[in-house]
C-alpha cells in the first residue's frame, strides 16, 4: 500500500495516453444505456463488453469499436476530453500528450475539425484544475488558467496540467484521409498539437499506405510516433518503420534479432506500456515482459 501511495503521490508525465482509450467505464455505460433505450444498440449485449477488465488485442479493438459508436457527437467528445484529463490529474499527471483520431460523422455535421475543436473545448471547460494546452511562444489568450503570477488562486495552490495533442492516424485510412490529418494538425499547431501517431488495428493496413502522409508531416517539422511491433510476424513492416527514423515508436512488443539490433542503435525511444501489454495478453506476466 506504501508503494502504491508513493506512485500516486508522485508527479508523473503520460507520453501514451489515447483519448477514447481513457474513458471512464461508469461514462461509457451511461452511453450506452442511453443508445439502448432509444434502440440504437442492445445495452444487455454491450455492458459486459465495457465491464470486462482484461481482454485479448482483438477484444480490445472490438471495445474500441463500441467507444466509437457511443462517442460520436460533439458535446461526448467534450465532455470525455474533459473527464479524461481530470482522471490524469487526480493521479498527479503533471504532463499528458492525448492523441486521437479526428473523426468524420456526415449525419451531425462533424469534421475532422470540428471533432479537435470539441476536443479543445473540452480542456477550454476544465475547472478543477489548470490546464496549459498552448506551447509556450503561442498566443496564450485562449489558455484556461485561473492561477494568479504566484501560482496561487484564492490563497491555495492549485493543480496544473499541461496537455499536448497528437492527432493519429488510423490504419484502416487511405492516403488521402491521412494525409488530411496530418494537413490539420498543422493547421492546429496553436492550440497544442505536437505531432502524429499511426495507430490502430496493427493487422490492417499497409505501411506504405501512411508512408507519403508521415514523411510530410516530419519535413513539416510535426513529431511523429509509430505504433511500432504490437503484433508477431510483422518483420518487413518493423524494419520499415524504423528506417523511417520517427521521434519516438509505442509497444515495440515483438521486434527481435536485426531489427532489435537496429531499434538499439537507432535509439529512438519506445514507449513502452507495462499494464496494458499485460491486460491485452501481449505477455502471460512481467517477467516475460520485454522491458526486462
């Protein structure tokens, strides 16, 4: 109990945190509570799907699925931006990168943009603690912060969060989807977008399909992240991605022989994600873990 107290307590940095990954399972519940009484989807079917705590990678990506379909407007991508970040702050997460695929939905008018701008209005609406989600050097104007020049609001020390955006490129997209992503999170640079992360179902989809989208964004200067080895039998597609030489590569669970020998020298930084290789049956237990 010490140990765990000590790691809650202690100020800490979230470089691999998806925002529909983060939702809170007493929110996604209510969602789908509400789709089941309007007979849009079968709640008895769903809430064991939410409620299950361990679950292989193709469970995962089925969950995945059903946070999609339950997030779909404005006003939920609000209010689980804010709900998620919130979390993060409980933990003493000082620094958050968020990443999300910006979604299109044709019905309810949503954009690509419109979707980051519910994003951003959800860290807009965050009062219990302050949150920074403009890069210094930015016109800081449009930052939520109540902390007077001492860092104090009403005689107390208040929390502070800062959070950056990676918009992320989904595998199941074409070039051009991509490519508009990457377009938009240029365009966004102002209001904390940092970078691109290519994730998604890691059995669908060709590398060479991102390949023209990624490399603009990083002549553009945008910070690229790869989910990079998540699954076995991906060697070719491995060793493509660390030729690419991105900033930084997620999971990097199966990369053994050449190509581990080629991520080492390369020394790009993986970030590596023990209790979630463990709840999707990446490893049977930390011993197994590749961290070791």
């Amino acid at each position: 109990m010490e140990s765990l107290d000590w790691c809650l307590n202690l100020p800490k940095i979230e470089l691999h945190a998806h925002l529909n990954g983060s939702v809170r399972d007493s929110t996604l519940l209510e969602l789908a509570r509400v789709l089941g009484e309007r007979g849009v989807i079968d709640f008895n079917d769903v809430e064991s799907v939410i409620s299950k705590d361990d679950r292989s990678l193709v469970e995962c990506f089925r969950l995945f699925d059903l946070i999609h379909a339950l997030t779909t407007d404005h006003a939920t991508v609000t209010r689980i931006t804010k709900e998620v970040i919130e979390d993060f702050a409980l933990e003493n997460i000082v620094y958050v990168e968020l990443r999300t695929t910006p979604k299109k939905n044709a019905g309810i008018g949503m954009t690509k943009r419109s979707y980051m701008e519910a994003v951003i209005n959800g860290l807009k609406s965050i009062d219990s603690v302050d949150v920074d989600y403009i890069p210094s050097g930015m016109a800081q104007q449009n930052c939520n912060t109540t902390l007077t020049g001492d860092g104090m609001s009403n005689g107390t020390v208040r929390k502070k969060i800062y959070v950056r955006l990676l918009l992320s490129i989904d595998r199941r997209e074409t070039t051009e989807a991509a490519m508009e992503t990457v377009q938009l999170a240029l365009e966004m640079r102002d209001v904390g977008v940092v970078g691109i992360d290519l994730s998604g179902n890691p059995v669908i989809g060709e590398w060479a399909t991102f390949l023209p989208a990624l490399k603009f964004a990083k002549e553009q200067g945008l910070a690229v992240t790869l989910h990079c080895g998540e699954v076995p039998d991906r060697k070719e597609e491995v060793s493509a991605m660390l030729d690419f030489l991105p900033q930084r590569i997620g999971h990097a669970c199966f990369i053994k022989g050449e190509e581990r020998i080629k991520l080492k020298s390369s020394k790009i930084p993986v970030e590596i994600c023990l209790t979630s290789n463990i709840r999707t049956e990446r490893f049977p237990s930390l011993e197994y873990h590749h961290f070791s």
